[in-house]
C-alpha cells in the first residue's frame, strides 16, 4: 500500500530521507508517527531509521546532536526542527529482562522492524510513500489489535516494560489486546518486578491520563500486572474497579493518586506510601496529599466557611470533582467552585496589606504580634468583615492591634 498523501510532518521531513538515499542508504519513517498518522491522528515525533550508521548521518547533515550514539540514535536538526535518526539495529542479551546487553548495528529494516514491540509499531514508510508492512501490521491497526511481534512469550521475557506498552496503547487507541498476546501479558507478568519504577510510572500515568483509562486499568488488573507493580503488590484488599460509561477523563497525574487513594479508602499514610513509592515527583505528592487533606474536610460536614474553602485552590476543586463524581459524592461541585471563585482573596499575596505595610503604618515590630495581626485581618477579609483594601484594613488593624498580645 502507498499514502495517498503525506501529513505535512513527513512533508517536512521529507528531505531528511532523500539526503540520506542520496548518499546511497536507506530511511523510512517508522513507529509511532507511521501508526498515528494512519489512524488519522495527530503526529507526535517523527522518527526515522536508517541502514545508514550515526557516523555516516553525521556527515550527511550540518548540524547534529549525539543524542544516544551507542544505540544508534543521532539528531538531525533540519528547518529549525529535530529528527531523531536512528541507525537499524537488533537488539540481544537481556539479561535482566529490561535493557539489551548488546545493540548491534545492521543494514537491514526487516531486523529493525522484527526488535519492535507491536506489529502496528513495527510499520515502515519510504520515501515515495510505500508502508512497509512485515508483520500485518495495518490488519492489526484495522481491525484494532496490540498483537506482539512474533512470539509475545519471547518479547516480553526480553523486556518486560512491553507488557505495560500493551495496556497504555490499548487505553490510548481503544485496541484490544489480541488473546494470545494477552495470554502471553498473563504468563510473563511478575517480569515487570524486574523493570525500573520510574519507566512502569511513566507508561502507567500515560495509561491513566488517556480517554479510555478504566479499560487500561481493567486490563492492568485481569492481566494480573498490577500485582507486579509499586505499591499495589502489597495490597490484599479488592482493586477498584471503573464503570466505562461513568468516569471522566482524568486531569493530570495528581488527579490519578486521588482517585486511587479514595476509591482505596487509604488512609494519609498510605496515600503517601503510594505516591512514594511510584516515585512521584515532590510537586504531586504535594497536590495529592493536600487534595486528600481537603477531602476528609468535605466529608465532615456539608457547607464550608470561606476560611475551610481558602485552604483549597481551583485545581484542586476540578480533581476533586472528576473524584467526586466517581465516586458519588453528594456535593455540588459547581457551587462550591463558584463559593470559592468569589472569595475575596484567593493566596495570601492578595492581601491588600502585607508585614511591611504595617510595621510602617503602625510602628510595630516584626514578630509573632505582626503575623498574629496579619492572619486576623485575612480572616476579616475573607469573613467579609472588612474590604480588601489597604486604608482599610490598616484602620481595622489599628484598632485590633491592642488585642494582639
Ligand atoms: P508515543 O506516541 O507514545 O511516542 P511510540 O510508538 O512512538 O508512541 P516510543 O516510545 O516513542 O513509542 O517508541 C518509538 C518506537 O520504538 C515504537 O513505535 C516501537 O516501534 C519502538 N519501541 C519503543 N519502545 C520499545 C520497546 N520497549 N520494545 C520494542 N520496541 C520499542
Ligand atoms: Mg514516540
């Protein structure tokens, strides 16, 4: 089969593969830009591979990065873009199921196409639009399939962190996971023991962040990899389980912890145990926990104060929504969005008047009267006791100041 017609990526791209042809190699576009373009998707990174070594790329182009010269890879900076180029190459040893001992450089795109994971990533286009197509790759992509090239018992015993590509690729296309290749995920699970924590998280969160997550997660969990994975492992009690038809979208990362923590009914220190031990960055374990935090205090009661809705932020509210509905909480999240977009100050910066203004103002010093005198007038603030502006507040701080011992 020959495209009809390039996306204008491979457009631009285009000249990469004739100066490489021109100089008696070959290139084709290949893996994931090859697969997305012929489901109609936009195009991430357009990669290539070449029978031409990173030595040779090198003196095809101008300008070039060493980007990963052992593995093949070289940049081609081409019309204020980058092209990873990448020399075919098979792929032998691993010896601890997750990184091959050895690459081996070779001229032929058949070997190159037989290391990849799945047949639909294991497609090929040359340069006047001819898909190469060794292993019925664009079958599988029609009848929407992850099949493992060749035997999946094999591919997964040599690298394990395939078995987590299968479950995040079924999610992101809505693919199912062809049987045998399934049978194979089953079989070769407790591998992924073997795989980096940060690599499993990273195809998990794109897993969990694409439109049909809960088939993911369902996969994750029948194929009995969670079971493998950080944190779960340790976990006896029955894995939540996700309606299709009921869930949302999730937001971000933070938004994943959260829902897996509430569902679970973990406590905060297992929330925090989770988020460590997946390996999330500071940043999400911050957002999780607070998030969590603020949960327990909506459960508690059913208004808040515009004190308790201070403590969140927007975001916060938004995951806890996506949660919320999950889980059917009786709240309405669209009105306590709204309460919370028209409190008079949303951070402590907004404060019309900070420290400096009042030690000028009222000739106090700094020290716990000052931060005292500080959060009372956030407070009045915020109760709507006094205007969020500063002559005002400095005449209601003067007044209060006498109670601030
Ligand atoms: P994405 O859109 O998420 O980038 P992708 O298919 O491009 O998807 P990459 O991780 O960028 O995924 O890898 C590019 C290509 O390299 C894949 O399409 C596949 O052919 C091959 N590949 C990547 N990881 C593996 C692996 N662990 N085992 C075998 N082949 C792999
Ligand atoms: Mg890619």
């Amino acid at each position: 089969m020959y495209l009809k017609e390039f996306p204008l990526e491979f457009e631009q791209a285009l000249p990469i593969l004739q100066q490489i042809s021109a100089n008696g190699y070959e290139a084709y576009f290949v893996g994931g830009s090859v697969r997305d373009h012929l489901l109609g998707k936009p195009i991430a990174d357009v990669d290539i591979a070449s029978s031409a070594f990173p030595a040779e790329i090198k003196t095809i182009f101008p300008t070039t990065i060493d980007t990963g010269i052992k593995h093949g890879t070289v940049t081609v900076r081409w019309h204020q873009r980058n092209y990873e180029v990448t020399t075919f190459r098979t792929e032998s040893g691993y010896q601890d199921f997750r990184r091959p001992d050895q690459v081996t450089f070779v001229r032929s795109l058949l070997q190159d196409l037989q290391r990849r994971d799945f047949t639909i990533n294991a497609l090929a286009v040359r340069q006047d639009g001819l898909v190469i197509d060794e292993f019925a790759g664009l079958t599988d992509l029609k009848n929407h399939l992850i099949r493992a090239v060749g035997n999946g018992d094999e591919r997964f015993h040599e690298d394990a962190l395939r078995m987590m590509r299968a479950v995040r690729f079924s999610s992101q296309l809505d693919f199912t996971i062809e049987p045998a290749t399934f049978a194979s995920l089953t079989k070769m699970a407790p591998l992924l023991e073997k795989i980096a924590v940060e690599r499993i998280h990273s195809e998990f969160v794109k897993m969990m962040l694409s439109p049909h997550w809960q088939q993911g997660w369902s996969q994750f969990v029948s194929s009995s990899l969670i079971q493998y994975a950080p944190f779960f492992k340790k976990w006896s009690a029955a894995m939540p389980q996700f309606n299709p038809a009921e869930s949302a979208p999730l937001l971000d990362e933070t938004t994943i912890w959260l829902l897996l923590a509430l569902r679970m009914q973990l406590t905060r220190d297992q929330c925090q145990q989770l988020l460590r031990q997946w390996k999330t960055a500071n940043q999400v374990q911050h957002d999780t926990l607070a998030a969590w935090d603020f949960s327990q205090l909506l459960h508690a009661q059913t208004t808040l104060t515009p004190v308790e809705l201070y403590q969140a932020d927007l975001p916060m509210l938004q995951r806890l929504a996506v949660v919320g509905a999950d889980l059917a909480w009786p709240i309405d999240f669209k009105q306590l969005i709204a309460a919370y977009q028209q409190l008079p100050i949303k951070n402590d910066h907004e404060l019309a008047i900070n420290g400096g203004d009042l030690i000028r103002q009222l000739a106090i010093k700094p020290g716990p009267q000052l931060g005292k005198l500080l959060t009372a007038a956030k407070i009045a603030v915020l109760n709507g006791e006094v205007p969020n502006q500063a002559a005002e507040l400095i005449r209601w701080s003067r007044k209060r100041l006498p109670d601030m011992v």
